[in-house]
C-alpha cells in the first residue's frame, strides 16, 4: 500500500506488547505462582489463557485495569483449581512497571523523537503507565489511557482522543502497532497511517492491512529516515 513519510509529523505508539515486552512480563508474574500451586503451564498456555480472561474482564462495563488484572489472576486460579492470599492476587499488577522494553524501544524512542512528536495510547490506567514510562527513557508529547476515556482498546474512542488532542489532520499521525485487531482496525477507520510491528512473524492476520509492516522499530526507524 502507498505509504507518505514524508507527510507523517506524530507518531503514536501502543505499548505493552510494542515498545514493552508484555508477553516475558506476564510470564514471568504467573509462572511463579503456578509452579508454587502445583501447576507448570508452558509459556504459550499461559499467554493463551491470560489473553481470554483479560479480553472476557474488558468486554463489560468498564472497570481499571488494576481490577481487570485481578480478574485475570482470580481466572488463573479457577482454571488451575488453586486457592489464593490477597497478595497473590496482585502479583500481574505488582509486576507491570517492572517489565523491559524489546531491545530496540529505547534507541528508536529517542531517534524518533528528534524528528517528530511521539504519543502513546494505552489500554492501562495513568498510574501504571507512569511508572512504565520511567523504562522508556523519553518523554511523550501526548499519552491517552484506557482510564482517560473509560474504555479499552479497540474502542475508537481512545483513537477519536488522540485525534482531537493532537489536532488533525490524521493522515499526519502514523500509529505503530504489534495488535491488528486492537489498534492497526480502529486506527485505519479514522485515517491514520498505520505499521504494524509483526514481532511474531505473522501469527495475527486480519482482512485489515496497514500501509506498513516491520518485524522491529529499528525497521521503523530505517523506513522513516
């Protein structure tokens, strides 16, 4: 598909799964706890199962996402048949600010940032993605959460935000995506450009195609220079 860099002044970014490797956080949070019940889940199942529970917490009203992630780790302990304390219950939460950046985030953070505004639309609340930002090393211009709008990505609510902060027109801001579903869909519907960041290798599809795809933002960062 055509795609203008030279018409792109804002690009906006998904985090958790896109610049934070969300995927070894989860891992790393549940794992433990498992193995400490009686339980070894192999990492694909674990990733399986979280993503089921938490897409089931985010389909009613909308609740934050701390409490979203209680109910995933309650559903853990259902599925698995294990009993456990409060603090248990709070180890996803607790682990969140501690997960890392994918190799390439930070240098293409700041190499892009000396070129165009940066943004970020998230599917958390402001105080957890606060402390993931200290990870980042660089500051955004603009950062829209899922708790700003009360309601979780693929809403094109946290898109239409996005817009009106950062001021049209949208086929100036380029969104940059690991989730065809979540984000590269409502993303597309209101104009943007998108690239999809297909760390996986293709694993997702979807009739949606973004104007660009890149296993990594080191790509990116190539591309758009």
């Amino acid at each position: 598909m055509n795609f203008n860099a030279t018409s792109i002044e804002v690009i906006t970014f998904d985090c958790y799964g896109t610049l934070i490797d969300r995927e070894t956080g989860i891992v790393n949070a549940l794992h433990p706890l498992l193995e400490s019940k009686g339980n070894s889940a192999p990492p694909d199942e674990i990733l399986a199962i979280f993503t089921l529970l938490e897409s089931k917490a985010m389909s009613g009203p909308f609740i934050p996402y701390p409490d979203v992630l209680r109910q995933v780790v309650r559903g853990f302990a259902f599925e698995y048949q294990f009993s456990m304390s409060h603090e248990e219950g709070e180890v996803v939460m607790r682990s969140m600010p501690s997960w890392l950046p994918f190799p390439d985030t930070v240098f293409a953070l700041k190499t892009l940032k000396t070129k165009y505004r940066i943004a970020v639309i998230s599917n958390v609340d402001d105080d957890l993605f606060e402390r993931t930002a200290e990870q980042l090393k660089v500051q955004f211009d603009h950062v829209i959460t899922a708790q700003s709008e009360g309601a979780y990505k693929p809403s094109i609510r946290l898109f239409r935000k996005a817009s009106n902060i950062i001021g049209g027109p949208n086929s100036k801001i380029l969104y940059v995506s690991q989730s065809l579903f979540h984000d590269i869909a409502p993303a597309r519907a209101l104009g943007f450009a998108t690239a999809w960041v297909d760390r996986r290798g293709g694993e997702e599809t979807s009739p949606i195609e973004p104007e660009i795809t890149v296993p990594n933002l080191t790509e990116l960062v190539k591309l758009l220079q």
